[in-house]
C-alpha cells in the first residue's frame, strides 16, 4: 500500500523534469501528500501539463464517488482483472510526480519510513485516473497509485510498494497501446538506486505538513501510535 507521499520541490523543478506547464497559483508544495487531497499527475490525455485530480479512484460507472476512499492504490496483479480498473488501464493512465514516499513497518509498534531515490531526484509513479459525473454533470477527476511486490529494499518495511517509473518508461506508460508492454513496466524499482530513513509520527496527520515531517529520527525512541 502507498498511502503518504511527498513532492516538495518547487514548481519549475516539476516543469524541467518532466517537460510540462506548471501554474504556481496552482502548484503548493507537499511534504505530507494524503489520500482525499487534489494532487499533481500528468496525464496521458494532456502530457504537457500538470493537472490536479484528487486521490482516490472513483470509477466512471461508481454510484457513490465514496468508493474512492478505498481505491487509493491499485494492485498490478490484477488490474487487468478488476472492473475499478481494466477500463481505466486501457485509456486512463498517468505519472503521479514525487520526491519520496512513506511507509509504515509493523511490529511491536508502527514505524514510519521515508523512500526516495539517490540524490534526492523527482521520479513518477505509475496511476490510473478517472472522470466521474454527477446528476448534474458536475465531473470529478481522481487517480489511484499502482502499486507491486516490494524490491529489497522494501521487503523488511512493508509487502507492497508504489510502482516508479525510469524516464525511458514514463512516455511507454503514457503512449504505449500494447497491453503486454505496459504490464511489463509493473515491477518492482532497483533497490540499489534508493535510500530509507525512518521518520517520527508527525507524517501520522495530513495536517503536518514541513519539513520536520521528514526529519531522520531513531527508531528506538519512537513511541508510536495509530
């Protein structure tokens, strides 16, 4: 499960890397992304720009938009089995843009950790997104984070982890038509390409949102809860 991520870098950072538009009155900075929120993607419908959808899928056939409180991540084994998101996977797809991820570890107590790339570098995690209608034809545009088996890094903290993307792949994932190519792209991100810290509690709540957030902490003296 991805259920926190970070993209705290500014604007024109998003733009060079991913060679899109950025509207600052648009764009804030996170360093406590959240399920619920109206986050950055790309899409591959406008691949130039950068669009906010909020996170959570609601499909376009959903009664209830409040589906999308339990469709945050999609799991890659199955996404071409699942109504929620066969139809989204063939015409839907998008970058989510980020500079680090959290996870928590089980055990005696939860842990959180942060994950990012070497060098601290923007990568892009594969997402489905959707547009849902209301009776009133008002839409709603939401996405949902890919997830996979966790790489070896992960495997001690947690048994899934968000699908990233190589910049070689990010245009596959948003042009490609071939189904088998896509599912290809699905695995699991090198190991010895990114790093992991654990972090304090403070990631816990939305509403925490600088750079403490982040801040390395020891482990032995987290007393945390949930």
């Amino acid at each position: 499960m991805c259920g926190r991520f970070q993209l705290s870098v500014k604007g024109k950072h998003i733009s060079e890397r991913f060679n899109v538009e950025v509207f600052d009155e648009m764009y804030k900075p996170s360093f406590n992304c959240a399920p619920g929120q109206n986050l950055p993607v790309i899409t591959n419908t406008e691949p130039g720009k950068l669009s906010f959808f909020k996170w959570g899928l609601v499909p376009f056939w959903a009664k209830d938009p409040k589906i999308g409180n339990k469709l945050i991540n999609t799991r890659a084994e199955t996404i071409l089995e699942k109504p929620s998101f066969k139809a989204a996977f063939t015409r839907r797809r998008c970058l989510v843009p980020a500079n680090g991820f959290f996870e928590w570890k089980k055990g005696t107590k939860k842990i959180p950790f942060r994950v990012f790339l070497k060098n601290e570098d923007l990568f892009a995690m594969a997402g489905l997104w959707e547009t849902w209608k209301d009776e009133e034809n008002n839409m709603l545009h939401t996405f949902s984070i890919i997830t996979t088996e966790p790489n070896e890094l992960m495997k001690p903290i947690h048994n899934r982890m968000p699908v990233i993307l190589n910049r070689e792949q990010e245009m596959v994932w948003l042009k490609s038509t071939n189904t088998d190519e896509l599912i290809s792209l699905l695995a699991p991100f090198q190991s010895d390409e990114m790093e992991v810290y654990p972090i304090s509690d403070l990631i816990n709540s939305p509403f925490n949102n600088s750079q403490t957030v982040i801040s390395p902490v020891n482990p032995d003296t987290l007393t945390l809860s949930f």
